[in-house]
C-alpha cells in the first residue's frame, strides 16, 4: 500500500522500524528502510514529524494486555500532527 501511494503522489516511502532486529531484508525495491533505537511510541512520533502521511498497522496484543500497557498505534494516533492511515 506505501508503495503504491509513493508512486501515486511522487512521494518517498520509508520503511521505519523500532527495534534490535535489521529487517532491511524484507523491504522491497523503493523503499528506504530506517531502524531506530529507543521506546516505539517516541520514536515514531518523532520520526514522524517530517512526514506528510504516515501508514500505520494496527496490530491487536489482545485486550487485557492493550488495557494495562496501551498500544502503539493509539499513542501514536493521539501524539502526532500528521494524517495517519491505519492498516489493520
């Protein structure tokens, strides 16, 4: 979906992820992968100033675990200026 809106709107299409593992394998022709380092929900907010839209999953940890420790999609949602389009 990143891809095709990138090529739609002429736009750069970033691969953002927070975390140890490199996954810079698994992103396709494109697309620029960036790892960071730190807490997700900061991180992304962060990162994300630049952007003019950002595409988000929304992944579901179950919700007992979403109650007591939050989700990143929802602090990123609340936390950011920029349109997002979540992709479940």
């Amino acid at each position: 979906m990143g891809k095709l809106l990138g090529k739609l709107f002429d736009g750069e299409v970033y691969a953002v992820h927070v975390g140890e593992d490199d996954l810079s394998a698994e992103v396709g022709e494109g697309v620029r992968y960036v790892r960071l380092s730190g807490i997700p929900e900061g991180k992304l907010v962060e990162y994300s100033k630049d952007m003019d839209l950002m595409l988000l999953g929304a992944f579901s940890k179950g919700r007992i675990k979403e109650l007591f420790l939050g989700s990143i999609t929802t602090f990123v949602m609340h936390h950011t200026n920029i349109p997002l389009l979540l992709v479940k």
